[in-house]
C-alpha cells in the first residue's frame, strides 16, 4: 500500500495546487455566488471549477476510486478508496471578499483516513500527511513545531456546521465559556485553515461542534501526524472512520494539556447551557 499512498500523496498535492491556481485567478472577480439549501450555505462558480478540475485529476490516475466531493456529492467507484474533497473551503468568506480559504483534498482506505493535503491559494503554501509517515510543509520540514506560550491563555478556534442552529443554547454557552477562558476564540468560517494554524502552532487548540465531516478528516489527520490530540466531547480518542460520525462530530484537538483545559470549559459550558436556555426562554415570553 505504501507505493499507492505516495502516488495518491503526489496526486492530491498536484490536483490542490492547480485547483489553488484557479481559485486565486478568480477570487478578485466578479463571481457567480448561488445560495446551497436552506441553512445559509452558498457556492459559487470557483468551488464548482475547482471541483471539477480536481475530480478530472484524479479521475485520470485512480479511475476506479470512489468520489465524494462537496458540492456534487457521491461519484461512485470501488468503495475500498474514497477520497475526499473540499474544492473551496471558506466559501462565505470569498463571497465576501475575503481571502481565508483554502482547498481540501483526502483519501480513505477502507473508510480511515490516510493521505491530506490543504493547500492556500492566497499564500501558496501546501501541507500534507500520510498515516503513520508525518506531516509536512510546502518546504518539507516536518510539521510539529508548538507555538511558545506568548499569554496565560490560550488561542482558540471555534467551528461549528451549518446544521447548527441561531438557538441551540449548547452551542452559545460553548462560545461564552470559551470566549472568557481564551486569549482570542477564532471563528473563522474556514475549518481547513484553522487546522492548519493548530498543526502549525500559530493557535492552541480546536473546538469543533456538529462539523462537516470532509473536513474534519483531512484536518484531523495532519493534526495527529504533526503530534496533536484530538477527542470526543465525551472524553475519549477520537477515531477518524469515514461515515462513522454520530455524536463525533463534536471534538476538541490539541496537545494533551490543552485538550485536558477544554474538557474543563466543556464542563463548564454544560452547566450554562440549562440555564442560558431559560433565560433565552423569558426574553422571549417577555417580548
């Protein structure tokens, strides 16, 4: 398998790297920008171009995989490989104007992740892992270096799912707890990049509430080969399985430490969520 991994690996960073060509062609144009169902999601012309252009190249070397990509969706094929695409992550923030994005590509054996590549059109840079072979830069330096500890407390992102409410109290209670206990809670509307700057150590950790799950493997799997944790909100390992979420799609990813200080905010934000939840309940009787 280690020869199919490392021509799937060279593969994905092509196909990234030519899609993040097209992307940073066009992100300063006029775009076409399309509402995708009904939860506040949008595509436009650069997601479906930079799809295309990377299930044709894939397609040309590993005709028989299977395919699922965010916006077509399932492209059937033996179901032993799977790969994973995300032609533009952070599309809101192009529709916008700005330029937090980048372009995801993974493959699964057997369901389990094992090759990612998120790559940034805006700065170049690629980054890279294959399972139990490390992660890397755009230079090939090893990923893993920890960012010193310049404040007291941590610098945080937060993600959270389309699927996820204005009202869902867990939610708001989450982001209170963590906005009091962080240096900084980014909410970046781009997973891919946040996971990025935790395997960099540009921030400290992740938490992720009712996630996408294309992005959660490719993410996660550069994060663990860069040396980082990642768990479930119930405490334990989580175990990146294609199709497999449930109540996984709820995580927090660090190191150790860092992981263990979220399982104290999760606590935390637990015992708020009932509460907040009343009080939302008689400003709402009140009014």
């Amino acid at each position: 398998m280690d020869l199919e991994l490392s021509a799937a690996h060279a593969t994905a960073v092509e196909a990234a790297e030519a899609a993040g060509d097209v992307v940073r062609d066009g992100l300063f144009r006029r775009l076409d920008v399309s509402a995708k169902g009904a939860l506040g999601d949008v595509v436009t012309n650069l997601d479906l171009d930079s799809e295309k252009l990377i299930i044709k190249m894939i397609r040309a070397r590993f005709p028989a995989h299977r395919i699922i990509s965010e916006e077509l969706g399932k492209i059937d094929g033996d179901g032993t490989w799977t790969w994973l695409i995300d032609p533009v992550d952070g599309t809101n923030n192009v529709a916008i104007g700005l330029p937090v994005l980048a372009v995801g590509i993974a493959l699964c054996h057997d369901d389990v992740p094992v090759v990612s590549v998120v790559h940034d059109p805006v700065s170049r840079r690629t980054w890279s892992a294959i399972l139990g072979q490390g992660a890397w830069d755009t230079s090939g330096l090893t990923m893993g270096r920890r960012r010193g500890q310049v404040t007291s407390r941590p610098l945080l992102a937060w993600i959270q799912g389309y699927g996820v409410s204005r009202d869902d109290r867990r939610a708001q209670a989450l982001k209170l707890v963590l906005s009091h206990n962080a240096h900084r809670l980014l909410d970046l509307w781009a997973p891919l990049t946040c996971w990025m700057m935790l395997a960099r150590g540009d921030i400290d950790g992740i938490v992720g509430y009712r996630i996408g799950e294309i992005d959660l493997h490719a993410g996660a799997l550069i994060a663990g080969e860069a040396g980082l944790v990642v768990h479930k909100f119930s405490g334990g390992p989580f175990v990146s399985r294609l199709r497999s979420m449930g109540d996984d799609q709820c995580i927090v990813a660090g190191s150790s430490h860092t992981v263990g200080d979220l399982a104290q905010m999760l606590m935390a934000a637990e015992r708020l969520a009932g509460p907040l939840g009343n009080l939302m309940i008689s400003e709402f009787v009140e009014h």
